[in-house]
C-alpha cells in the first residue's frame, strides 16, 4: 500500500468537498407555489400538521359498526340506519343496534367496532354476527396518521411524490419552497457536434451537456444551455461571462487539462477565482470549482465518464447545498467483489460496477470491466460505484468493497 502522498499536488477527494461545500452559500429567495407544483422543490418553511389525520374515527371495512357490549348477550342487532363516506349517521343507536357502514365513513360515536360484511347475514333489518369481535376492530382512529401540531416535515425538505400526499392530506393547498436556482451549461471542444449533425474528420458527437442537462431536470433547476463552444478564447470568454450574468451557477465541459486548447482555467482566472484544481479522484482529475463574478463554476473534465462521475459526486451535492435541499444518502455497502479490480495507489477511485445477488442470496458487486474514461457504456451498465480510498493498490477478487448506489439523479 502506498499512502495518498503518492499523488503530489492533488487535492484529496473529501478535502475538495469540504472545500467546495464551505465556499457554497444557499440561496435564501423564496416563494409560495401550489402543491401541485411542488414535486423536488425545497421546503423553506417547517411544516407541522394543522389537523388530525384523519379528522375522525372511521370504518377500515365495509360492514355493520355498534356497541361491542351490544353482542355479549345475542348475536342478531336491528339495523337502523346507516353511515357513507362524506354523509355520516345523524342518529343515536342503542344497545342492540347497529349501522350500515361504508370504508372511509364516521364511526358514529355511540359505536365503537365494526365488523365486516362477510362475516354478517343480513335480513332486511335483522343482522347476524358470525363471528366474535374484539372491542375497536376495524376502525381507524382519529389522527393515527398525523396528529393535530405534529411537525411533518422541516425546513430544507426535499418534496417527493409521496410528501406531495401526505401534504395534500394535511389539507395544504400552497407551500414555501425556496426559488429555483438557474444552471447554464456549455461543452467546450472544437472536435464536438451535435446529435443530428454530420460529423467531419476527427469530430465526435458531444455528450456530456446532454447527460448532465438530463441530471439537472431531476435536481429540477433552471437550465441554460448554451450549447458547444469552440475551443476558442474570445468565444468561451464571452460565453462565461453570458452564462454568469444569467445563471446561479455555470457547469462547462471540456478544455479544463493542460492542453493547447484548454482555455478554461485562464478564463476563469481573467473573470473570476479559482477554488481548486486537481482533485485526487478516478475518474476525473482535472476538476474546476470556482467563481465567477455572479456565480458559482464547475469545470468538468471533457472525458465523458470523468464529466459524468464529477458532476454526480461534487457538482450534485454543491447544488443541492446551494438549493438549501437537505442530501439524501443513501447507505454505504460492504460486499465481496466477485473480481480483482486494478487500481493504482494515489488517487480515490470512483470504479463503476454491477450489484446483485448470488443463488444463495449473497450480494456481490462486479466491475462492469474497462474504466477508461472515455467509455460511457461503462456506466450505464452500472448501477454503483465501487469507491476505493486513495491509499488502496489492487484489491483481489472475494475482498470486501465499499458499495455507493447510483441515486436518482444518474439513473
Ligand atoms: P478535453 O478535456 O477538452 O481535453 O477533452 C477530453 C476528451 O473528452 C477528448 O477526447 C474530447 O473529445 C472529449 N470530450 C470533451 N468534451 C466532450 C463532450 N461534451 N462530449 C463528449 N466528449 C467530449
Ligand atoms: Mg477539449
């Protein structure tokens, strides 16, 4: 093993977070948008219950509700009227009584028991019980959900399809979110056409901003798309400086190495500051976070895995701070890797592989093979990341791994 010092001049990974996590300040902008709309938006105020849910006692079943001490002497009850979702029983019963009782209907409140329809016989308005009831069966009980003042969700709360539900159920027609924040995103490179164009000698289809553009919908910002760029200095100056007088944050790919036509880093430098560099991270190396006068940077590699893998580990989780969205993790695995994975000491290693189980039932994760950074198919067969630390040389096959899901944003 050769310890992390082994990469001279490379900012370790979880440094670059912090880093990167520190510099991002939340926007603070709200706004009240009606629930319907409010799927991944963040919630900027705390949200407690304003009723009791449900408001009442009702029937789970559709049945006959009564006085359980009604059946300890017979097992007939008159029927004398009846309880619907929306149109409750008005009347009293007594012992000896019951009431037609629909699900989702009041419980009236001289009931207390309901039994289900196919465990009666009905004669017109002679009921017979079947079967013995326990006191309190089949009713739900007011508020057993959500009770009246109960706090449901926080502030920073991230609204899933089932939060949209359960604040319907609270009756809330409108929430507080935070405003949506506004990403524009270019490719830089010469060589770069777009799906649906010829390419020429040397070119390739470009698509980076097109995956990335697809992880941002699911972080539901804003996005800008400026398209490609050439790897031009005057052009991609005058790119950033657009993108930064419209945008919270500007994501561009490409140009960001060492290389004759890497502008990124001098324009950057020229228009804003720089945060960090190099990360010592595989994939994705050349990574830029920085400022520009009205926004927040990121410089992905062009490699499309390197863009892909630091876009999804560092761009996502400064955006959701900046969101004000509190990042929802998912567990960490340890599980046997069914093959040796290559790995040099230096750097931490984002290695794509396959989860699943074997016949006996036993999670194993396999490499999805070649991790070169230029081949995306190596991610899209994956659903995880194997994630090595930096010091870590070759592992053997049937070594215990660290296991990172791929979440939704990537899927
Ligand atoms: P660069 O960082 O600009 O030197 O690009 C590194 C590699 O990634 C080169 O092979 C580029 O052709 C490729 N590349 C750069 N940008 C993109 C893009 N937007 N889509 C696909 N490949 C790209
Ligand atoms: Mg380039």
């Amino acid at each position: 093993m050769v310890d992390c010092c082994s990469a001279p001049g490379l900012l370790p990974f979880e440094q670059a977070m912090e880093k990167m996590l520190s510099a991002i300040k939340p926007i603070n902008e709200t706004e009240t948008i009606s629930l319907a709309l409010g799927l991944n938006r963040v919630l900027a105020r705390n949200i407690s219950s304003p009723l009791n849910v449900p408001p009442h006692h009702n029937s789970a079943m559709d049945g006959y509700a009564f006085k359980l001490a009604s059946l300890q002497t017979t097992d007939k009850l008159t029927l004398i009227g009846r309880s619907m979702a929306g149109a409750p029983f008005q009347g009293e019963c007594k012992i000896g009584e019951c009431i037609r009782i629909m699900t989702g209907a009041k419980l009236p409140s001289c009931c207390d028991t309901v039994e289900m329809q196919e465990n009666c016989q009905a004669n017109d308005t002679k009921i017979t019980f079947l079967e013995a009831r326990e006191f309190n069966d089949n009713i739900r009980f007011t508020g057993e959900d959500i009770a009246i003042n109960q706090a449901v969700f926080s502030q920073g709360k991230k609204l899933s399809a089932i939060d949209i539900g359960v604040l319907a159920s609270l009756g809330v027609p409108t929430v507080e979110v935070y405003r949506k924040i506004t990403v524009a995103v270019l490719a830089t490179g010469d060589e770069l056409k777009s799906p649906g164009e010829t390419l020429n000698d040397g070119d390739i289809y470009e698509s980076n901003s097109h995956a990335l553009i697809a992880m941002l919908t699911k972080l539901n910002v804003t996005v800008i798309n400026f398209g490609i760029i050439a790897d031009d200095e005057q052009a991609i100056r005058a790119a950033f400086e657009q993108a930064d007088q419209q945008a919270d944050v500007v994501i561009s790919s490409g140009g960001v190495s060492v290389g004759d036509a890497d502008y990124t880093k001098l324009i950057l430098e020229q228009l804003g500051e720089i945060g960090f560099w190099k990360i010592a991270m595989k994939p994705g190396k050349p990574f830029a976070f920085g400022k520009l006068p009205n926004s927040y940077f990121f410089g992905l590699p062009g490699n499309p895995v390197s863009a892909l893998v630091t876009a999804h580990q560092l761009a996502v989780p400064a955006l959701l701070k900046l969101q004000h969205a509190q990042a929802k993790k998912l567990p960490l695995l340890k599980v046997k890797t069914a093959t040796q994975l290559n790995k040099r000491a230096g750097r931490m290693d984002f290695q794509r592989a396959v989860l699943s189980t074997n016949q006996q039932g036993e999670m194993m994760v396999t490499s999805t093979g070649s991790q070169g950074s230029g081949i995306l198919t190596s991610m899209s067969t994956a659903n995880c990341y194997i994630v090595l630390p930096a010091s870590q040389g070759n592992v053997p096959a049937n070594e215990i791994v660290n296991v990172q899901l791929f979440d939704d944003v990537i899927q």
